[in-house]
C-alpha cells in the first residue's frame, strides 16, 4: 500500500474508532488498534493469490466463476420445458419444433468469487498472556486476509461463530468495499466486547451445512480458530466435503502458554466442568506437554495439508509484518510444492 492509501486508509479507521460501540469494544480488549489494523491491511495486499491455482483472471477479473443460480449467461446448463411468463427469447425454436412444444435454454450466471471469513467468537478465543487476546489477533489477521481478498477481486463475506450476536452478518451477504469489510469487522468487536464472557457454543457442524448449501464451487474459506481447542474447528477430516469444492486456509491461534506451559505451581484445570490438578512445576510434565501440543499441531497439519487445504499456526502475539511472511509457505504447501 503506498503512504496516500495508508493515510487515507488510517483516516477511515479513525472514522470507525469514533463511534461508542468501537470504543466499547476497546474498553474490552478485543478491537485490534488502528495501527495494527492499517499493517494488516498494508501487508495482507500484497499476498499471494488465495485461490491456490494458476488462474490469472481470478486476481484482475470478476465473473470467472459460475454461480448456482441459473440465468443469463454464456454457460449453457440444460433444457427445459417453457414456463408461462418467462422471455421468448430463451426459446429454441430448433429443439421445441423437433419436440413439438416450447424448449428453454438455461444457463449458469457467472458470479464473482468469494472469500469466507469464518471467525471463532467463542470462550476459548478470549484467552491471551501477551499483548493480546487470540479473539484479537483473530480479528486483526481477518483485516489482513480481507485486504488480500479484495486486492485479487474476491467478494468477501464474514462468519462469526461462536456468538449469539450480528444476526445480520449472516444474510448481509458478500461485499467488495473496505469501508464496508472495516465497519463490519468493527461491529464484530463491538458485539464481542458486549457479550463477554457469556458466548454461545460454537455449532460448527451447522456452519459447514451452511457455507455447503449455499457457496459456490472453487470459494476461499478462511477459518480463524484455535484448532487444538475442544471448542474448535473439529477435526481436518470433519471439513472434507468443502475441501472437495472449495479453497480452504486454517489458521490456528494459540497463546505462548498453550504451547509452552509456565511453571506456575500445583494448578487447578477445568475441563469439561471438572477440575483437574496439574503439577506444572515439574519439568518433565512441561516438556511432555509442550511435545504433545506441538505433535497435535503437526497432525492437524498434516490431515488439512491432506485435504488440499492451507494450514497456518499463528501465535496470539505475533505481529503481522512476521507471520504474513509465512502464509505464501502454507499456500504453497497445500498445493503440493515443495518448500
């Protein structure tokens, strides 16, 4: 992004920030700052395609991608038979005189490709021992993606889960405009930092069901979660009737601590509604804890690189200048490169 647009772009974060609901959501901890947010946006532009192919009309081009409507368009679909009403001119007269009664054709609508920003609201995102929540860097890292999307001309929707709030998130459908992708991650904040510690349970199995149903083929799903987490995305497998039709990018946030446990003492953990105590003062619990986070992150890893999918482990405090820097890797891994 050259300076013009960052300080046009840092103007219309202030725009935002001014609101009481942004400044809410401040006070909560959960808002990502304007700084932070005008580097995503400046580093998230200048990403590879998200597409994960060779298609260069998909990064200049809109209508590179067929729609599951049926209409107008060049692709032709099938034959029917007419329906009082619909225009003479969809009307094969060959067809309907060889069949003696008026024939259709139908095409497939051409529609812009999209990118889905699946963004994890739940208890387990409000967790954070260094300079920010993971909800936050979840946050911050959508701003990133979103800029990314837009720049290659890819429609971008918002799906926050994890929350009972922003019902209209889920029928606003996808958007193309900055002002519109800021103000709509700004009232994500807001709703999150208003709800508190009291976030519904994550359905994500309705959430696939969903984004199944109604996205069309060859779409970037983008999932800003804490796969290791027992209220996270599931497992790799759980997401493979999408990964057979579109694009999907994982990004797991952890704490330092989740990967890294401190010595902290005899210490009470609850799972589940149980308490468990932990002796977290030893060294050898913590190093076998520390080898069993990292094997699990390898083997979710592993199952998403084996769906075709990217996979991005992101630490809650990193900033964005160093882990943009990997995503081009994890694009480049999921297609099978060497790297």
């Amino acid at each position: 992004m050259k300076p013009s647009g960052l300080k046009r772009l840092m103007a219309r974060l202030g725009r935002n920030a001014s609101t009481a609901g942004a400044s809410r959501a401040q006070a909560a901890g959960l808002a990502p700052g304007r700084d932070e947010i005008a580097i995503a946006w400046a580093g998230g532009e200048r990403l590879p395609s998200l597409v994960g192919e060779d298609f260069p009309t998909s990064t200049r081009l809109s209508g590179d991608q067929l729609a599951r409507r049926l209409g107008e368009g060049l692709d032709f679909e099938q034959l029917r038979a007419y329906q009082p009403g619909e225009p003479a001119a969809r009307i094969d007269w060959r067809i309907s005189a060889r069949v003696n009664e008026p024939v259709v054709r139908m095409h497939r609508e051409p529609a812009q490709r999209q990118a889905h920003l699946v963004v994890d609201c739940g208890a387990a995102m409000r967790f954070g021992t260094h300079r920010r929540l993971k909800l936050t860097q979840a946050l911050l890292a959508a701003h990133a993606f979103a800029a990314g999307a837009l720049r290659q001309n890819l429609a971008v929707e918002i799906h926050p889960v994890g929350e009972a709030f922003c019902p209209g998130h889920h029928a606003a459908g996808p958007v193309t405009g900055q002002a519109a992708i800021l103000q709509r991650l700004s009232e994500l904040a807001e709703a999150a930092g208003e709800v508190g510690e009291h976030a519904a349970p994550v359905d994500w199995a309705g959430l696939r069901q969903r984004l199944a149903q109604r996205l069309p083929a060859g779409s970037v799903i983008i999932v800003l979660s804490d796969c290791l987490a027992d209220t996270g995305p599931g497992r790799a497998i759980d997401w493979a009737p999408l990964a057979a039709d579109q694009h999907l990018i994982f990004v797991s946030v952890s704490d330092r601590v989740e990967l890294d446990m401190p010595d902290m003492g005899l210490v009470a953990f609850e799972t589940g509604g149980d308490a468990r105590w932990l002796d977290t003062g030893s060294r050898r619990w913590r190093d076998g804890f520390a080898r069993a986070q990292r094997e699990a992150l390898a083997r979710w890893r592993e199952s998403a690189e084996a769906l075709g999918a990217a996979f991005l482990p992101l630490a809650a405090d990193a900033e964005p200048a160093d882990w943009l820097a990997e995503v081009p890797v994890a694009l480049a891994r999921s297609a099978g490169a060497t790297v």
